[in-house]
C-alpha cells in the first residue's frame, strides 16, 4: 500500500477545491449580476445572479429627498430623487464586495432620468476610492450633453445628450485598464472617454442626484461587475497553492 504523504493529501485538498470551486462558484460569479428587488434604501435591495436577495446599495439623503424601487419601459429600476434648492443631495452607493477593482476588470450601470433637472445643477454616476470621487460622469441642468471629469485632469463634453437617457436607459460601462487609468463607454459610443486618477483604487460606484428638482428622479439598473473582485482573488490563490504544491512535489 502507498504512504500518503501531507503534500499528497494538500495537493488532492486543493484541487478538488479549486474544481468545485471552478465549476460551480466560478461559473456563478464570472459576471456578478445585480437586479432590483426593492428601492435602494432597502433592505434587501438587489437580486443577486437572479437567485438571492441581497443588500447592494447604501443610500446617503439629506434634506427633501428618497429612493424607490419601480419599472421603467419594462426593466426592474432603482430610483433616487431630490428636490429643488441647497441641501437635497441624495446618493445610491455600491461599495465593491471584493474590494477593489484590478487591472482589466469592468463595472457597468445602465442609467436614465425624468425629463427635470434644475438649471446648474447635476446628476449622474461616480466611481469613487476611499477618498471620494475619482471620475464623473454627469448631466447639468440647462446643458443639452453630458460632460466627463476626473481628478488626473481630464475632462470634456461628450456626445451623449439629454435626450437620449430621458427615461430611457444607457449603459455606462467603466474598465479599469491601468494601476490609475481607465476606459468607459456610454450611451452607444457617443459618450466614450478615458483618462486617469489619482487615488489609491476604485472601491466603489455610485449614482447622484445633487438638488435636481421636482421630477428629477434617477433610475439605474442591472449593475455588472466583471468578475467581482473576490472571484479574482480567490481563483488567483487558489492557482498559486497548486503551483506551490506541484513544486513542492518535484
């Protein structure tokens, strides 16, 4: 009869793991799927993968200002509204379960809005580090485009208009493509940009309504990230105890 030796016993251990793991979490959580269920001020708020309910948003309002859940053309939407004048900013804010993002992977919202927005003032989408907002993507009212900003200096108008998220949606798509750059794309290509940031990492994603006005509402919908951050680490250890193991064995 063979002896079984330990590293015999933690290389049979990790693989069986890693193909459980592969053939049933990473398959799962490639793309991590978020759906309404519930406004963003609930508890539970999201469908996860379509099949549990979770908490995916954290809603930050002051002054006159709320969240609800509700259908727009057919899709099940988060919805955040503010009303006229200083002091009714509302934020809906996802904070990365993972952690961060890594190079290459990417995170995408599909965003509209009710036809208001007050003159000078904005709403839109944030990606966010630990030390506030690293890119922009916002609508100020009285403006007919969409315009972009990020604190590497970097900012624009974009084709992407008014008209086209009024109370239809777009997907806003954002790829990490550096340590401090990034990619995105909005509204079909015509709101396309990149450039760079200077925080340590994007933590999160987040929409805004920053004193917009009656009928100001913001709906966001099916949130992807491509794989969430805890999916890479954990397949990336995984491979690198096996590569440990086989060395050990040779």
């Amino acid at each position: 009869m063979k002896k079984t030796t330990p590293l015999k016993l933690a290389f049979a251990a990790v693989a069986i793991a890693t193909v459980a793991f592969s053939g049933s979490v990473f398959a799962a959580t490639v793309t991590m799927s978020y759906t309404e269920y519930a406004g963003p001020g609930s508890n539970p708020d999201a469908t996860l993968n379509g099949v549990s309910q979770v908490d995916a948003w954290t809603v930050n309002a002051a002054g006159t200002s709320g969240s609800y859940g509700t259908t727009l053309n057919g899709t099940p939407a988060w919805v955040i509204w503010g009303s006229s004048g200083a002091g009714n900013l509302i934020t809906q804010t996802h904070a990365f379960v993972g952690g961060a993002l890594t190079v290459g992977q990417t995170v995408s919202i599909d965003y509209a809005h009710a036809y208001h927005i007050d003159a000078g003032l904005t709403v839109g989408i944030n990606l966010l580090s630990a030390s506030g907002t690293e890119v922009s993507l916002f609508l100020k009212g009285g403006d007919n485009n969409f315009q972009y900003s990020d604190t590497g200096g970097h900012s624009g108008y974009l084709a992407a208009t008014y008209g086209d998220t009024l109370n239809t949606f777009q997907t806003f798509s954002f790829t990490l493509t550096g340590a401090n750059s990034y990619s995105a794309t909005f509204d079909g290509g015509l709101g396309n940009f990149s450039g760079t940031f200077t925080g340590a990492s994007i933590t999160g994603i987040q929409v805004f309504n920053d004193n917009a006005g009656g009928s100001s509402d913001q709906f966001s919908a099916k949130l992807n990230i491509v794989p969430e951050p805890t999916t890479i680490g954990l397949l990336l250890g995984g491979a690198g105890l096996l590569a440990f193991v086989r060395r050990r064995r040779s």
